[in-house]
C-alpha cells in the first residue's frame, strides 16, 4: 500500500528547520563547533559523519533531548527556546526523532508505546479499540500492516521495534523527522519500504533529516547531503555531485584506502573446523547446514526473518535444536550454553549490541574482559593491573584508545563500542567466531578497521561465520557465501560465484547464475 499523507506544508513555505550557531560540549569535549543548516519544507537533507563526529548530538539538541550551549533553533521561522521542560516539548511538537536506540517499554503492547502518554479514552477510561485501530493505521502508514498492535515489544525482533519506533514518529504529524540510522536493523526489502514512505512525506511537504553509515542509501533519498567532521559542518552539496566514494572521503578528511581487505589468495582446505547439518529450530531455522574451515570467512545472507540470526545462536549455544547434528573437529556436539560453546572456542558476536553486547555503565576494559574475567583473579579478587595487561594489546590491535580504557562504554561512539564487543570475544581466544551484523551503526572508518581486523585473524588460522543484510559486505569480505531463504540453506557460492547478483538470488529462493562456481553446503 502507497503511503498517503496530508499536505503538511505548501510550497514556498518558511524554512521548516533554521539551525544556526550550534554549540555543545560534554566537559572539555567540544560536540558541536558553531554548526548552521537549513532544512526546507518538501525535501530530505541527508547528514554524514564519522562515529562521534557530532550527527546524534546536532538531532539531540534540536529535537529538545539535549539543551545546546549556545546558538539558535527555529522552526517555521519561529524560535526555539533551549531544551529543557516545557520548551523541550514544545520542539518536540514541531519536530520527532527517531533515534538510534530504541526508546520503547518491553513489558507493553506495540499500541501502548505507541500511544504512551497520550491515550484515547472514553469515559474517564483507555479506549483499547480505538487505540488498537488507530495503531493499525499508522503501522500501515510506516509499512508495517504486519505488525499486530497486541504484541508485547519484548516479544519483537530488532527490526520490528524499529518499525514501531517509526510508527510512533508519524503518529505525531510533526512537520519535521529526523531519523537516526533508521535502516541499521532492516533488511533490504524493509528499507526500501520505508524510503518510499519517506519520499511520500516529502512529497507532502514534510521536511527529513536523515542520517545513515549507508552511502548508497543516502545518495539515493536525500536531495542535498551535509558532511560533519569533528563537529563542524565541512561540506554541503546535491546529493547528485558526491558518490559513495567521495562522500567518504569527505567525512574522514583524507582519501580513502581500500573498504575490503584483499581475500585469501587459496581456498581454505583440510577438515572442517565447525560444521553443522540439517539444523532445525522447530521454528524460523527449517534446514540448515555449513561448513567453516580454518582460516576462511563464511558469508551467511538472506533477508530479514530467513533465520540468519537463528542459525547463529543454533550454532554458539544460546538456543538449541530440535534437529540436526553439529560438528566441532569432527565429532558432534551438543553446546548446553552460550558459556559452554565459549569454553569449546565457539564466540558470537550479537547483532544487538545495546540489548545483548555491553554493559553501558562498565568500562571499556570491564566489558572486553567479561569473557575472560577468571583470568584476572587475584586470590579472591579482581586485578585491575592484571585485566589492564591482558586487554591494552588487544586494543591496540583494534585501535581502541587506551585512554578510554576506563570511561563508561556508553561514551563510545558506536564504532568503538563495537570494537569492544568483538574485542571481548576475542579475549577467549576463541577457534571459531560467529560474528552478527559485525558493522551495524559503524561507520566508513570504523568499518575498514574491523573488516582488517577479521581478515587478520582469518589469516592467523581462525574460522569466521559472519553474518550480514548487506549484499556488498557480504562480497566484499568472504571467502565463501550461502544464503538462509525461509529457513533453509542454500547451496554455497565460492571463488567468482561471490557476486552480488547471485547473492540476492539465493536470498531469495532462486539459483544462482550457472556460470557460478558453487556447490552445495549438505
């Protein structure tokens, strides 16, 4: 279903959004460095930048969760007091976010988040009908008619919370979004879904600030694009005079290297160090089989509900199966649990990093050392100088500041958050690790640096599953690829035959190319 809005704003209309000036520290840490943009009714403004380089902060203050240190804010010409109590909720009126991590309540209904401080009632009473129906509409608004308004969150899956977070976002009628990595957490077929509903709201005269590590997305929605670096405003253009490759280099400030390391120049050979065969859940994982040697990278595809994400907990102990066998070194096992795989060399990276990968109040080390913590026992306590030993190297080699070692993890930008969850998997010296959406919310820089860092250890002889939405990631960095389609395996793609268009083709039910260099994985 097309998405139809109400004219929201005519042509020729005020400027829907006047930054001008904007300024914001934490402590000495200066933010944002005298930023200035507009945003027009009837066009999306796309907003680049390295991890830290001032994105969510500049959304932060002008949707009124932050107060700015100094300079302006208008909407529709008309100024904003700075953000705090009431003034934070009038600009949250004229103005909604989307933010990058969820805001909902678990434990309550996809309606009740929704409607969450502003309930239909009737009678003194929360009409619960009507707000189911006037959930239902807006869900289909945002393309999710799926959505059954009755579902407790916490019973979601990562994309659709996104989807209820966007929900709630139009439920509002503000004349300006903002939307931070709103398509970290969806599927290919999901995000072109909601950029059609974005360009509907354009088209009506609504006004988008758009954020997004996705160049190409970028590129594709937004009319005009802003670079940020170091929390000034550095670049500002069409979106049809950068490519991907120069809008890249114009947020690192420097030209860029290669994304993808070179492959392995052999085929990874001898047995298998994991390998897992006609796996079933009961559930989202029908049949599913693999094999990963030593160092290889193993690309899983498949689009958002194939079972991707249920393979991988199948394979590292955090569900177990109802069928099917797998293999460590040959010999099957049964992993009791996500600890029990890890004490066997199995490691998995979550996809959801804030959910299930940090602990946010922690610190940078504390978290790189939880799956090793025994080994900075010190009689009956904990050896900060032990842990600082075994996890400064390690973070060197992942370029994680040793001066953040013991700031809380929540102050990292999302690349280095990132970098410290894989960091804590490696910290077991793992065989074999299981790596979902590895770059999520990172951006070019930060995404460079890991892709190094797996090749590296794929070289020193581990065995990588990695697990990814995007086609070019998936290319671009493995030895090997299948896909999960409704479920199932696919056969696997190896030397040539990892290109994309074979790729979508497997992650969609269909054979790849006959040209393609594949066999099956069973």
């Amino acid at each position: 279903m097309k998405a139809e809005f109400p004219r929201i704003a005519p042509p020729g209309s005020a400027a829907a959004l006047e930054v001008r000036d904007l300024c914001k520290s934490f402590g000495s840490n200066a933010v944002l460095r005298g930023v200035s943009l507009d945003l027009r009714p009837g066009s999306v403004l796309g907003l680049c930048g390295e991890n830290g380089a001032g994105k969510s902060t500049l959304m932060r203050c002008v949707s009124g969760y932050l107060s700015e240190d100094s300079g302006t804010v208008k909407f529709g010409g008309e100024p904003a007091a700075p953000g705090a109590s009431a003034s934070a909720a009038a600009r949250r009126a004229a103005c909604r976010l989307v933010p990058q991590e969820f805001h909902l309540v678990p434990q309550m209904t996809v309606a009740e988040n929704l409607f969450l401080g502003r309930e239909p009632s009737r009678r003194g009473f929360v009409d619960g009908a009507a707000e189911r129906d006037a959930a239902r509409r807006v869900l289909a608004l945002a393309g999710a008619p799926h959505l059954d308004p009755r579902a407790p969150v916490a019973s979601l899956g990562v994309a659709d919370r996104q989807k209820t977070e966007i929900a709630r976002a139009f439920l509002h009628r503000a004349p300006v979004l903002l939307f931070d990595e709103p398509t970290t957490v969806l599927g290919e077929e999901e995000t072109a879904s909601l950029l059609e509903v974005v360009r509907a709201f354009r088209d009506a005269g609504g006004a988008v600030m758009w954020v997004s590590h996705k160049l190409g997305e970028v590129l594709a929605v937004c009319d005009e694009t802003a670079v940020l670096r170091d929390g000034e405003l550095v670049a500002r253009k069409p979106s049809a005079a950068f490519t991907p490759e120069t809008l890249a280099e114009a947020m690192v400030g420097r030209p860029l290297s290669r994304l993808y390391p070179p492959k392995s120049a052999a085929p990874a050979s001898g047995a298998p160090v994991l390998e897992a065969s006609d796996l079933s859940d009961g559930a989202r994982v029908r049949s599913a089989s693999l094999s990963v040697h030593a160092g290889e990278i193993l690309g899983v595809a498949g689009l958002a509900g194939a079972g991707r994400t249920e393979l991988a907990r199948l394979l590292c102990g955090f569900s177990r199966p109802v069928r099917g066998e797998i293999r460590l070194d040959g010999r099957p096992v049964r992993f009791s649990s996500v600890s029990d795989a890890l004490s066997r060399g199995v490691a998995y990276l979550t996809e959801d990093r804030q959910g299930e990968g940090i602990l946010p109040d922690e610190s940078v080390y504390a978290n790189m050392a939880l799956s090793s913590i025994g080994e900075d026992a010190a009689g009956p306590f904990l050896s900060a100088a032990r842990r600082a030993r075994r996890m400064g190297p390690l973070a060197d080699s992942l370029k994680i500041a040793r001066s953040a070692a013991d700031a809380p993890v929540r102050t990292l930008s999302g690349g280095n958050q990132q970098k410290t969850v894989l960091a804590r998997s490696l910290a077991a010296k793992p065989r074999v690790l299981i790596v979902d959406e590895p770059t999520r919310g990172v951006d070019v820089g930060a995404r460079a640096e890991i892709y190094a860092a797996l090749r590296r250890l794929a070289a020193s002889g581990m065995a990588i599953v990695a697990i990814s939405s995007e086609m070019d990631e998936i290319v671009g960095l493995c030895d090997r690829v299948f896909a999960m389609h409704d479920g199932v395996s696919s056969p696997v793609l190896s030397g040539a035959g990892v290109r994309e268009a074979n790729v979508v083709r497997l992650a969609h039910g269909l054979s790849a190319a006959p040209e393609a260099d594949g066999q099956n994985l069973k």
